[in-house]
C-alpha cells in the first residue's frame, strides 16, 4: 500500500466515525459527541437530552473485507461500518455487487450495523486476536450466518440503552 493509500484509507476510518455520529444523532435524538482523544476503547458518546443516561460506542470500519478489528472492550455499542471500496491511483472507487472470495454470502453493498456488546461476546468467544466477522453470530449458542441482517440499522437498540429523546421526536 503507497503511502498516499494510506493516508486516504486512515482519513476513511477518521471520516467513518463522524458518519456514525451523524447517523445516531439522525435516527435516534440523542446527543452524540467525539469520545475523550484520551487512550479510549469507544470513539463516541451518545447521551440522552438531559444528559441523565449515556452510552459509549466503538466504530470498526471496512473497504475490504465483512469484517473487521476490535481493539478494548469499554464500550457498549460496536457501530461497524461496510463500506466496500479500493483505492486506485489515490481515487476511491465503490465496489458494488462483486462476486469475490471475501464477499461470498454477504451483503455487498454499503451498510450500518449496531451491535450490542453481548453480541460482540458471543462472536468472539474462545478466540485469539479480537477480529470480528459479523457471519459468527450465535443463536442459542450455534453459528448464524444471516443473524447480522438484523442489526443492520438497528438505532433503536441504541434508543433502547439510553431511552428519553427529545419530546415529540419520531425519527
């Protein structure tokens, strides 16, 4: 990877943070805000208007592959941002609709899925490294490979933690 890729690629990853603030904020109400630049596991903070309840959110982001790493666990939201992309003559070029290897069985278009940290646990359990493949759902303890579809877009389990919109507001 030359150095202008990744430099793009690090400013994608920067840039997939403020897509999630924004999202949050959109669908849900809430007020959403950078965590402390501070050595944090969660890169937001969404709070409710008063300011009474709060969560913290990481975000993982992917141009290449449906998968992506989690580094701590002081969070209580992971918001994983697909995203598939390449970088071509310091150009992004979308990848939609692919047949390839690594997107096999997947989504292949672009996607938001919030997934709460006990979800994260159960995909991740018993193995080294923190990487997290969002096909390694569990149901009842066995492997669902479409489980993910659900959580897809799924603010409102963000709104569900940290209830108290604004009144009158229906996203």
């Amino acid at each position: 990877m030359s150095d202008l890729d990744k430099r793009i690629s690090d400013a994608l990853d920067d840039g997939a943070k403020y897509l999630v603030m924004g999202e949050i904020a959109a669908n849900t109400g809430l007020l959403v805000s950078p965590a402390p630049l501070e050595d944090t596991d969660y890169d937001i903070i969404a709070n409710n208007i008063d300011l009474s309840k709060g969560c913290m959110v990481k975000v993982v982001h992917s141009r290449d592959k449906f998968e992506g790493d989690i580094k701590g666990s002081d969070y209580d939201f992971l918001v994983f941002v697909y995203a598939p992309s390449i970088i071509e003559n310091g150009i992004i070029r979308p990848k939609y609709g692919r047949e390839t290897d690594e997107h096999a069985g997947t989504d292949k278009k672009r996607g938001i899925y919030i997934f709460p940290k006990d979800v994260i646990r159960s995909a991740i359990e018993g193995k080294s490294g923190a990487s997290f493949d969002p096909k390694e759902l569990k149901t009842n303890g066995t492997v669902d490979k479409e489980k993910y579809k659900e959580y897809r877009n799924a603010f409102h389990l963000i709104t569900e933690l940290v209830p108290n919109s604004p009144p009158d507001f229906n996203p």
